[in-house]
C-alpha cells in the first residue's frame, strides 16, 4: 500500500559540487526536495522506492547498495543507494554490477543529504520507451506487494520553456508542464496516466514514465497533494510535490 510520495527533479546541477557556484538559483529547489522527503519520512514506510529515468526503457531494478558517480562532470562526488550521510545505510547492503544512471543518482544524493531514507531502499529505473500502460501496471505491482510503501519519484518536465532550453523554445512545453502541476497538487493519478508519452517525448520530458508509475501505485491509496516548488530555471520545468 502506497503511504506517501515525493515528486522532485533529477537535474545533476542539484548537487552543489556540480554546479559552479552551487546553483543558488536552484536554492528553493533544494529546499523544496527536502520538505518533500520529510513527509515520506514522516509516513514511517516499510520500504522505500526510489523511481527514476532510465536511458534505455527499462524496467531496471537497482538494490541498495547501487552506487552513483558525478565524476562525469568533473567533480569527485560519489553516492550509494540507501547510504546516509555517513557512507552508511540501513538494511542489507549489496555490491551489485553496474551504476545508477544520473537520476537515480540524484535520488541517492537527496536521500543522503537529507539522512530521510528511514526504510529499505530499492531503486526502479524507467524509460521513455515504456508505454503508460505498463509504467502504470509497475506502480500498481510495487503498491500491491506488503508493507507501507513510500516512493520518491525523480524526473524533469520538459526541457523546451525558453529559447535557451536545451530543447529550445515550444510553445506546447508550458501548457504541458501546467498540466503535470496540477496533478500534482490534486495528486490524481489519472491525470498523470492520461499524459501523452509522444508529446512528453517530443518535449524532451524525462519525469513522464516515472510519474506513471507513481500513477499505478497511487490508485485507490487516496492521498492528498500539495505542490511545494515550480520553475523552470535553464528553461526546463521543475516540480516537487508530496503526496500523504
């Protein structure tokens, strides 16, 4: 059963080291993304599952344990899935093959800045090629398993806001982006079932197949939204929510 969620973005630029100058515009992001993992915290879950973009279409379960890098970007940050603050986590920890992809690294990195995990943690990486359908069918599978589940969902809206967006300027990108805000809010899970995957592709949109899942797992569960940020720094849209 679906206790709790917290919607947030996956830019790297999150974590300070990889921005110049740490962001400061990304500041109430930050903050936004840690009110967030207080109320998954706060809902004492059994288990908690990291959801997030994948490269390819997944899905791809990640244990804890997975580490992250931001090395790519040139700073000598490292994380691992289920790890504190202290390099630690609770539970069994394993030493699987392969890396999370940059998301789910920042889910990990959020996680250990905010020490919040405070259950089991399991990463879930999903991609664009993923139909609703069966992103959806994966949500309901995670909520029907025991146990109170808590998920915190990671992904960016779409990437075309302004003409310096990495996708450039289309003028569809903001009503997207408002339609995925109020859903949000509502936390209504047909809503986010019912985004369309070819116009979220075309938008360069990598929040679609997670927040469909989040949709799977949220039905019946009636929970309550609340929108905590919405921006679009850089161009790209950027949302945090909570649902409880």
């Amino acid at each position: 059963m679906l206790v709790a969620a917290a919607v947030c973005p996956c830019p790297p630029l999150l974590v300070p080291e990889v921005a110049a100058g740490a962001a400061p515009e990304l500041e109430p992001a930050r903050a936004a993304c840690a009110d967030a993992l207080g109320v998954l915290a706060a809902a004492r879950p059994d288990r908690l599952v990291v959801v997030g973009p994948a490269e390819g279409g997944g899905p791809e379960v990640y244990p804890a344990g997975t580490r992250g890098s931001f090395r790519g970007f040139g700073v000598d940050v490292d994380v691992r899935l289920g790890a504190g603050e202290d390099g630690t986590g609770g539970g069994a920890v394993a030493e699987p093959l392969g890396e999370l992809p940059y998301g789910l690294a920042v889910g990990a990195w959020l996680l250990a800045r905010t020490g919040r995990a405070g259950a089991p943690v399991e990463g879930l990486g999903v991609g664009p090629s993923l139909t609703a359908e069966r992103c959806v069918a994966l949500g309901r599978d995670l909520a029907g398993r025991p146990g109170r589940l808590a998920l915190l969902v990671l992904g960016d809206a779409s990437a075309c806001r302004t003409v310096k967006a990495p996708g450039y300027l289309d003028e569809r990108a903001a009503p997207f982006d408002a339609a995925v805000a109020r859903a949000l809010d509502a936390a209504d899970p047909a809503a986010l079932q019912a985004l369309d995957a070819e116009l979220a592709r075309e938008l360069k949109v990598s929040g679609r197949a997670p927040w469909q899942v989040l949709a799977g797992a949220a039905e019946g569960a009636d929970l309550a939204g609340t929108l905590l940020y919405e921006d679009a720094p850089y161009g790209v849209g950027y949302l945090v929510a909570a649902w409880s």
